[in-house]
C-alpha cells in the first residue's frame, strides 16, 4: 500500500458512510407519509470503528469475522426510536429527521473540505512550494 492509498482510505471510508447516512436519512424524509414506516440512521461511530478492523491483515479469512459475518453497512444500519408515535406506526419525525439531514450534510462537506486541504497540501509538496 503506498502512502496515498495509506493516507486517504479512512477518509474514503468516512466519505462512504456519510453518504450512506445521508441516503437513509433522506429516505426516512420521503416516507414520512407512509404507514408502519420505520426511520432508520447510521451508526457513524461503530461504523467507523468496523472500516477500521477491515483493514487489519489476517493469517486466516475467519479471524476477524465482524458481528457474525454481517458487512459493516449493515451492522450500523439501526432503527430510530420515536419521542413521539403516531398513529399509523411510522416513526419517522419529520422536523427532527430535517435537522439530521441538515447535519449529515454538513458533517460531509466538512469531510470533504479537509480532504481537499490534504489533497492540496500533497500537491504543493510535490510542486516543492
């Protein structure tokens, strides 16, 4: 692995599961309406915490087997509970879920903002400046 693989595969991963966040949470806003609708988010933390252990190198591919086999997409897919139920059992809260959503986007931008920083100051040290 060369030093930009090294360097950038957290964030690669951080980025991922931003965006992941983001599509659950803006399917969580889509189905506000619908009934039994469950809302759903992502564990950002523990997924992290599991694209860490991915990364590890084993002598046996059964060594590390991560929550019985489950992919870390799944593993940190929980559902919501509500402060308020409604009627119909969804338990999607629109106005909470908006600010989640709003959040979320801004967690990714930042993300990204510093990894465009860490581009940009590889490439000023290539340039030699």
């Amino acid at each position: 692995m060369n030093f930009i693989d090294r360097d950038f595969a957290l964030h690669e991963r951080a980025m991922r599961f931003r965006g992941q966040r983001m599509e659950v949470l803006s399917a969580n806003i889509a189905n506000a309406d619908t009934p039994n609708f469950k809302a759903r988010d992502v564990d950002f933390r523990q997924a992290m915490k599991l694209a860490k252990t991915e990364t590890l190198t084993t002598t046996r591919d059964r060594h590390f087997e991560l929550d019985g086999g489950i992919s870390p997409d799944q593993a940190t897919l929980k559902y919501r509970m509500p402060f308020n139920t409604s009627f119909d059992g969804n338990t999607v809260e629109l106005s909470m879920e908006q600010a989640k959503f709003g959040k979320a986007t801004g967690d990714f931008q930042a993300t990204l903002s510093f990894l465009e920083n860490r581009v940009s100051g590889i490439r000023k040290a290539l340039k030699g400046e």
